[in-house]
C-alpha cells in the first residue's frame, strides 16, 4: 500500500472524493463491455483507491482498456464517475512517465492526436502507417499478430474505398492549432 501516492491523489479534487461513496456494489463491473479483457475490475480499482493503494490502480491493464463509455457511470447508485477516475489515473501515469501495463493504448492516442494537429483532422492512412511503424518497436507476443490483423484491415476499408490516399486540410484546421498551442506551448504532441 502507498499511503503517500494515496494521499496526494486524494487532493486531486472531485471525481476522487467520489470514490469512498462507493459500496462496492459491483454494478460496473457487471455492465462494464470490457471488463473481459481487464486484469481488475471497475469496482476494484475503485476499491484500491479507496484503500490509498493507487499503485495497484496504476499499475493494472485495466486503466488503459476501459473505452471511456461511461456505461459504469450510468449504472453506479451513487453516481460515481468511475470513466472520470479512469481518465485521471491515466493522465497521472502518463505525467509520471511510467512504462504502460498496455503500450499500445498511449502510443494510439500519441499518434492520432500528432495526426489531428498535423491536418486540423484525421487522415486514416496516414495514422494507421505511423501507428504500425511505431508499434512494431513495442514488446509482447501478440503485436505482430495484431499489426497483421490491421494491415488487413487497412486494405479491406481502402479496398472499399473508405480511406483515402491523400490527407484533406480540416476547415477548423486554425482552431484546432489553437487548441494544440493553448495545451501544449506549441510543441507536438
Ligand atoms: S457501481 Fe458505483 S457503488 Fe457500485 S461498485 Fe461500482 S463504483 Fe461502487
Ligand atoms: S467507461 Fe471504462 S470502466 Fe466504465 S464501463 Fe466503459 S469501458 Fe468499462
């Protein structure tokens, strides 16, 4: 148990307080659409949060899998934001510059948001070639598998024509810049 992380995490605001609501019920677990592939469930990384043990929250699969659908929140009787808690344990272990339980996750969320700020929008393509470039230097078993499965993916939608082969400008491609300049200094992503 981390009492320390634990109690900086406390002060964190809101949808942390939120957590010692939490009667573990495990109605968010139950409707949870990922909860197949997770190492622990909603209710108990709510329940490692209420125990300070944020490391073990931290450390799961878990955070990286949820798909943020708020299915869990809808459900909860005590209108925890367990999808908010999730969002935040992600931001705080990516802040800590900890290697990820699930690579994949961060390093798909780092390349579609360069592709966003590159183009004001997404250009599949383009996304998908980075994001297998930079996934074949990741770890584990599986990933060749599933670069495989997206490359043929990827040629099955360009073969039906949903992808196109060259990126449009985004009309709000300003705005979006903005927003990147605000967030970031102006540095990539
Ligand atoms: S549904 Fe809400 S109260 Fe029930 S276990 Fe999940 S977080 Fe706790
Ligand atoms: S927001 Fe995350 S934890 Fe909640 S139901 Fe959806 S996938 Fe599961």
């Amino acid at each position: 148990m981390n009492i320390v992380k634990g109690a900086s995490f406390i002060k964190k605001g809101r949808v942390f307080d939120d957590v010692f609501a939490c009667y573990q019920c495990c109605k968010c677990s139950a409707g949870c659409p990922v909860a197949f592939a997770m190492d622990l469930l909603p209710h108990q990384i709510i329940r490692h949060l209420i125990y300070h043990d944020t490391e073990k929250a931290l450390a799961s699969h878990t955070i990286w899998m949820c798909a943020s659908c708020q299915t869990c929140n809808t459900r909860c009787p005590n209108e925890i934001d367990i999808a908010g808690v999730m969002d935040e344990l992600r931001h705080m272990h990516i802040q800590s510059g900890r290697y990820p339980a699930e690579p994949a996750t961060p390093l798909f969320h780092h390349t579609f948001l360069n592709e966003i700020q590159k183009h004001g929008r997404i250009h599949e393509l383009s996304l998908m070639q980075r994001y297998t470039f930079k996934r074949r230097k990741l770890p584990g078993k599986g990933n060749l598998q599933d670069m495989l499965y997206d490359m043929k993916l990827g040629l099955k939608l360009f073969l039906r024509g949903k992808i196109s082969l060259w990126p449009h400008r985004g009309r709000s491609r300003s705005e979006v810049a903005a927003i990147f300049k605000h967030e970031h200094g102006n540095k990539k992503t």
